[in-house]
C-alpha cells in the first residue's frame, strides 16, 4: 500500500464514519425540556428562589441537572480527523513532491485543526445548556414566592417567584382555603393542573 492509497481510506472511513454518526444522531441532539410550571418569566419585584432538598426531596450536592463537559476525544472529533488527516495527506502525496515525514506532519496538522473546529461547531452551536435540563429543576413543590395578586378565602390569586434564573408567575390557591394578602411570603406545597397550592413560608418553617 502507498502513502497516497494510505491517505485515500483514512479519508474514506473518517468521511463514511462521521456521515453516518450524523444521520444516525450519534451525538444525541436532544430537544430541550420544557418547564412544566405553568407561568412566565417577569419583571418587577424580587422573589425568594426554590427551597433546598429538605424541602423537595431532591439532593443538592453538586447541582441538578449538571453533566460533565464534552470531552474533545471522541467518536465526532475522531472521525472528523480522519477525514481530515486522510484528504490533505492524499493532495500532498498526489500534488506535491514534499518529503513524505513533512507531509505526515502537515496532514497530522490538518486533521487536528479540522477535528478542533468540529468540536467547537458541537459545542458552541449545537450543545447549548439548555439541552441538559433537569425536569427536577422545573418542580414546583418547594419553591419560594411572594403573593403578587391578593387570594381571596377560598379563592385564586397569583404568585411571583424566581425558578431557573427568571422571575416568573402562576395561578395560586391557598392549601387551606384561608385568605392570604399580597406580598406575604410562600410555599408552595403542590402544584396541580397549572395552580399552585401554598401555605405561607411562617407556618412551614415555624417561626
């Protein structure tokens, strides 16, 4: 086998390889999780955020929803390498009369910038944060809030509370039934068909 034929199936494999890890969805392109709290994000008044994991039952440490960073060795940047790797090396060999460890060098080069600028493609266009959200991170139960809309005995108001870096509002009912004034502080206790049931922070911490 010559350089060039050498070169050729480098180019080949890495070319084949990283066409069908795209059409196959090697790199697990997700759609991101919607939120299933039912408000939207606004502006104005300040709000406690999400109760720790006494509150929800969901452990701490480290963070939800967080996932180690793309590794730049893999099957993506591997075969884009080679593809790399393999084409410039068959140019030179065909089009040129280098010295082939010179050649070797330059199509080693080539295929480390090809395979750094597919990883920065993967990571900079196609992963975004949002792709490894944490439906934990969107649970109602827990979270900390403010009664914006005053909720009648019995009746609903509305609630502002901060949840995954935005301000947000939903569709309130007191747990109990009793009247709570705006701008008491809140829990919600449980979240059902877009209303949140809350109970005021006082009772729950007791103080």
């Amino acid at each position: 086998m010559t350089w060039a034929d050498f070169y050729l199936t480098c180019f080949a494999v890495g070319f084949l390889l990283s066409a069908v890890s795209f059409i196959a969805g090697g790199m697990r392109w997700h759609v991101p999780h919607l939120p299933h709290a039912g408000g939207h994000a606004v502006g104005g008044h300040a709000a406690p955020g999400h109760v720790g994991s006494a509150a929800n039952g969901h452990a701490a440490a480290g963070g939800r929803g967080s996932q180690p960073a793309m590794s730049p060795f893999n099957f993506i940047t591997l075969t884009a390498f080679l593809a790399w790797f393999g084409g410039t090396g068959f140019l030179i060999t065909r089009f040129s009369s280098i010295w082939f460890a010179l050649g070797l060098v330059i199509a080693m080069a080539a295929g480390l910038v090809g395979a750094s600028i597919v990883f920065l493609f993967l990571t900079r266009a196609l992963i975004s944060s949002e792709e490894n959200m944490d439906a934990a991170d969107y649970d109602m139960v827990g979270v900390l809030g403010r009664i914006s809309m005053p909720i009648r005995p019995n009746g609903t108001g509305e609630i502002i509370y901060s949840q995954a870096g935005t301000r947000r509002t939903c569709g309130a009912r007191s747990e109990d039934g009793a009247a709570l004034e705006k701008g008491a502080e809140i829990m919600v206790s449980r979240y059902e068909k877009g209303i949140a049931y809350v109970k005021r922070w006082e009772e729950v911490s007791g103080e």
